[in-house]
C-alpha cells in the first residue's frame, strides 16, 4: 500500500469516529470559548480623584511599539543641522523603599541602574516621537539608545565628581552620532542613529530619566514577584554648547508627568540652573512598556484544549488495540512504521487545523474586546501574531503526535494520557505559577516539552529595560523557536521509539 493510501486510511478512521471528530471541533470551540470569556469578563478603569476614568493608552513609539516616555527635558529649537555638547559631572538620586513606620515616607539616597541623563535630539516633545541620545547610567556605563527599543554600550566607566564625562550628540540631515570623552579633547564615537522622516527642526537638549526600582521578593515556597518603587536621578551637567541653527531660550518640559485630580504634577522632574551649571531632575523612563498585558494570554482556553487533544491522539491508536483490530490494519500495510507515522501525520494535521482555526478567531477578537474594556494590550507586529496564532496550533498539533507515540508504546489509554498530561501540562503549570524558585522554573521550561510553548511568546527581554523577565510574566527561558524546538525533539523522539516498538514484534 502507498505512502498516499495509507494516509487516507488513517484519515477515514479519524473522521468516521464521532467522538474523534467531536473532540477536535472542542479543541477549536475551547481556544475560541475561554478566550472570548476571559476578554469580555475583563474590565479595567483608572481613578482620578473620587471619578473613575478610562485608562490612559500608552504612547507607541516610531514602529508601533508601546513605549514609556516620561523624563524632564531642558531643550532648545534646532533647525538643520547641529551638535550639542556636555559635561556630566555627578549623578545623584533617591528611592523609595517601604515604610518602616506607617505613614512615614521611606526614602533613601540611590541611584538605579538604568537611571539615565545627557544629550538628546527628538523629534517633537511629544510622547513616542522619535529621539537619538547619548547618555550616562546608574550602572551600565555610557550608552547610545533611540526610538525606544535601539541601545549601544560604550564605555563602562561610572560618572561621578572625579570622573565626568564629556558627551557629543551630532546631527547630519536624519543621521545623529552620539560620542563620549573623558577629557573633552580625544572622542570616541558610541554609536549612529538613522531617524527616518525626522523633521527639519528638532529639539536638543539635556534630559534625565529614572525608572521605577525594581525589587523581587521572595515567598516561602521560593516563587518570586516584582514591586517597583519610585526613584528619581539628579545630573548635573556643565560647560554646554550648542552649535547649528537655534533660537529662543531654554524651554522645560516635564515629558509624560501624570497629574493629580488637583492639576499638581505627580513626581514631577525639574531643573535647577547656576550660571552654566545645569542641575535636571528627572523620573520614569524612555524605554519599550513591558508592564501591559500580552496578545498570548487571550489563548487561555489552550490548555483544555490540549488535553482534549491528548486524549484523541491517544484513543487513535490505542482504540485499534483494545479493539483488536491493529492486526488487520498492519496486515493491510506490512511496512509498520509507516501506518503509525501516517497516523501521526493525520491527528497533527487536523490538530493543527482546528488550533489554527481557534486561534485565528480568538486572538484578534479577545484584544479587541479587552482594549474596549480598557485592557490596553501591547501591539506587536504582523508576523509576531501570526507566529502566536501558528505557535499556538503548532504547540496542540506536536503534543498531538507526542500524545500518539505514547500511547503507541503504552498501548493503552489511561497511562499515555497521564504522561502525556506530567510531560507537558504539568511543567507549563509549575513553570509559570510563581509558586517555584526561578532557575527551577527555567529548568522546567528548557528541558521539558513544555518548552514549545514559548513560541507564543510576544515580547522580546530588552537589556535596557529593568523588569523580572521569568516564567511567571510571560518569559521563558528559549527563544520561541528554541523552545518549539524542544517539543519537536521530544515528538521525534518517542515516535521513533514507537515505530522501533511496533517493528521489533508482533502488535
């Protein structure tokens, strides 16, 4: 019997058993039905004063990404081209930490390490308007960031009164060169930007930006979760000069401040000026937002549906031995492994199909709903939603194939379908409740077939971004396709296992 034959005959067994059939539209209906009751039943709103108001939208950066944009910026009109030059001679700060007597502010001096002040040139001083800097840290040394998600290290020296720094910030037409020294004389060059459509009058100027500290903290079971407290940096900064087309004085502005029912600034920055000594005080930060919900956690309704799946996959096969029937299957295709490889081939395919199927409804939809229920839900390209709503389907499909070589080698259905569920469902559980210490949850989703589920994974980890990146918020230890191709590897595996079983005796 040909390759094409015996495919067709594992397809008719499929779609002639009810039940079979059955399962796979739940496994399309459970990815639709939970995500959609997840997305309506979700509801958020801000407070503003005694009045609840609808949460603000975060401001989106040149590409589309949500972006924060929240720092006080000290800056002057530049018409064409141009160059700003500084001394950034200390940087100081203080954070928050909880009170140690009720009602009684907790703070600290400290600088975080992701503070940053120095040299900017934007677009418009509006939020999410595309910029190019070159800056100072807390602790990551000089480094050149623009439009939100680009960063450059340079040198890894720590400003302070003994060891300023000298920054340069250049533009040419849409090209700004960021460059450090350490005397003012001898420059050396951190990075290039290219800011497509910048316009022909931009502003320069100083800036400071200090985001929220970031603590772990640990429960008893050794799971973690993150508390960001308020910080702010001061940058003094000297012996400024602007060369190119500019006019008018300097003009300050608190870039993102919140404000309170009252109309006062909330943590508002500032600027404190002695002759040519400029002292900028700033709060927030200019980075990609990695704080808002994700397009994947519509796809809740994935883990009934992956056992639903399982427990197809397994009575596929193993309906043929309890009923004794596989003796006539193998005598109608001699050649063993390839009627289960067939089989494999067929309940991964339609697996898929009805994942896709879900998936391709549920996500678009449930983020739609959330953002009218005041959910902001971060954007992400074309092609990263697209890799969600395939991954989701790949992830149901391979564990499908997974589910069949188990229950395969077991050839029965109650213990395939439990190791199929310890193997795959389990660890995605333990892994991302926060109820383990991190590194075993890593472990978990490494080198577990639970793994594949990182193909859903929408938003990348930025090195210049303080956030708990682990299981538990949407992290996982591969990279999307690392982890899917875990899975992969674990399919292969006890498929091959099977088909050795199969062919090494008799059904």
């Amino acid at each position: 019997m040909s390759r094409r034959h015996v495919l067709l005959a594992e397809w008719t067994k499929l779609r002639t058993v009810r039940g079979w059939m059955a399962g796979m539209v739940v496994v399309c209906l459970a990815v639709v039905g939970l995500g959609l009751l997840f997305a309506t039943g979700s509801h958020s709103s801000c407070s503003k004063g005694p009045v609840e108001v609808p949460c603000p939208v975060p401001p989106t950066g040149p590409d589309g990404t949500a972006v924060d944009d929240r720092f006080y910026f000290v800056s002057l009109p530049l018409d064409g081209n141009g160059v700003i030059t500084a001394r950034v001679g200390s940087m100081t700060g203080q954070i928050r930490l909880p009170d140690a007597t009720p009602g009684v502010r907790n703070v600290v001096p400290g600088v975080v390490p992701w503070a940053k002040a120095g040299l900017m040139i934007k677009a418009s001083t509006e939020q999410g308007a595309s910029y190019a800097a070159v800056m100072v840290t807390g602790a990551h040394g000089v480094r050149m960031q623009h439009d939100f998600t680009e960063d450059v290290a340079g040198s890894p020296q720590k400003v302070s009164a003994q060891s300023p720094r000298w920054l340069r910030l250049s533009r040419e037409r849409d090209t700004i060169v960021g460059e450090e020294s350490s005397d003012g004389e001898q420059w050396t060059r951190v990075g290039t930007a290219r800011l497509a459509g910048l316009p022909a009058t931009v502003r320069v100027g100083l800036f400071a930006a200090s985001p929220p500290d970031v603590r772990v903290e640990t429960n008893p079971l050794g799971g973690t979760a993150t508390a960001g407290r308020f910080s702010e940096v001061t940058a003094l900064m000297d012996q400024v000069t602007v060369g190119g087309a500019t006019s008018g004085k300097w003009q300050q502005n608190d870039i993102g401040v919140e404000y309170d029912a009252d109309g006062t600034p909330h943590h508002p920055g500032g600027l404190a000026r002695n002759g040519d000594t400029f002292a900028v005080t700033g709060t927030g930060d200019i980075a990609p937002n990695t704080a808002e919900g994700t397009v994947e956690r519509t796809l809740t309704g994935s883990l009934i549906a992956l056992v639903v799946a399982i427990v197809v996959a397994v009575l596929f096969v193993t309906a043929e031995y309890r009923r004794g029937l596989i003796r006539t299957t193998l005598l109608a295709s001699p050649r063993r492994g390839r009627v289960l490889v067939a089989k494999a081939a067929v309940v991964g395919a339609v697996t898929f199909a009805a994942g896709l199927a879900g998936a391709g409804v549920t996500v678009p939809l449930a983020v739609r709903i959330l953002r009218g229920n005041g959910i902001f839900t971060l954007p992400v390209s074309t092609l990263t939603e697209l890799r969600v709503i395939a991954g989701a389907a790949g992830v149901l499909a391979v564990s499908a194939v997974l589910a069949l070589a188990l229950g395969a080698l077991f050839r029965r259905s109650a213990p395939a379908v439990i190791t199929a569920i310890l193997v795959l469902i389990v660890p995605y559980v333990l892994g991302t409740a926060s109820i383990l210490p991190d590194e075993v949850s890593r472990w978990l989703l490494r080198l577990t077939p639970a793994a594949g589920f990182a193909i859903q994974q929408s938003v990348p980890e930025y090195e210049q971004v303080t956030s708990h990146y682990v299981p538990a918020m949407g992290y996982f230890p591969l990279p999307p396709w690392g982890g899917f191709a875990v899975l992969c590897a674990w399919a292969a595996v006890a498929l091959g296992l099977a088909v050795r079983r199969l062919n090494g005796r008799d059904a």
